[in-house]
C-alpha cells in the first residue's frame, strides 16, 4: 500500500512539475505576444503617423495646384481678352483701309471721268 501511495505521489509530482513546466511555457509565450503587441501597436502608430503625414503634404500640394490653375485660368482670360482686342482692333483697322480705298477709288474714277 505504501508502495502505492508512493507511486501516486511520484505521478502526482509528476503532473504537477509537467504542469508548472505549461505554465512556465505559457507565460513565456504570453510574454512574448505582449512585446510583440506592443511592438506591433508602435509600428501601426508609426506607418499611420507616416500616412498622416503623407495626406497632410497631399493636401498642401492640392491646394498649391487649385491656387496656381486659378492663376493659370486667370492669366489665360487676360490673355484672350488682350488678344480679342488686338483682332477687334485690326478689323476696325481694316475695315477702314477698306473704306478708304473704295473712297479712293471712287475719287480716282471721278478724277479720270472729268
């Protein structure tokens, strides 16, 4: 009976030192997950400090490109209507050397008839 009582407590002892040893493993890996946690916590505020970051010089170039095609839009309608009254000029111009001439002509005609 002793010899029993004996063997129980050796495969008591047993168990329990097979369990202590799950245990130890268990929180060494749940040690190990914490630090990568935390590792991966810092990484992802990192990567979404970076991508803010990237969004913020985003933005500023956008509105640098909205304000220069302003710019642009602005300067073109100046020069189109520069170059409106350069063509409206040149017909008023032309329209009057056409009026003159045929006033000529007609002088000339008149000169010869008399």
């Amino acid at each position: 009976l002793r010899e029993e009582s004996a063997q129980s407590q050796e495969a008591a002892q047993n168990e329990l030192n097979s369990l202590q040893m799950l245990i130890g493993q268990h929180d060494e890996r749940l040690s190990t997950l914490q630090k990568e946690s935390v590792q991966y916590q810092k990484d992802a505020q990192s990567e979404l400090n970076n991508l803010q970051k990237l969004m913020d010089q985003h933005d500023e170039r956008l509105s640098t490109l909205r304000e220069e095609s302003a710019q642009y839009q602005e300067a073109t309608q100046k020069e189109r209507n520069s170059l409106q009254t350069l063509i409206d000029q040149h017909d008023d111009r032309l329209s009057t050397l056409q009026e003159e001439s045929v006033q000529y002509q007609q002088d000339a005609q008149s000169e010869l008839n008399n």
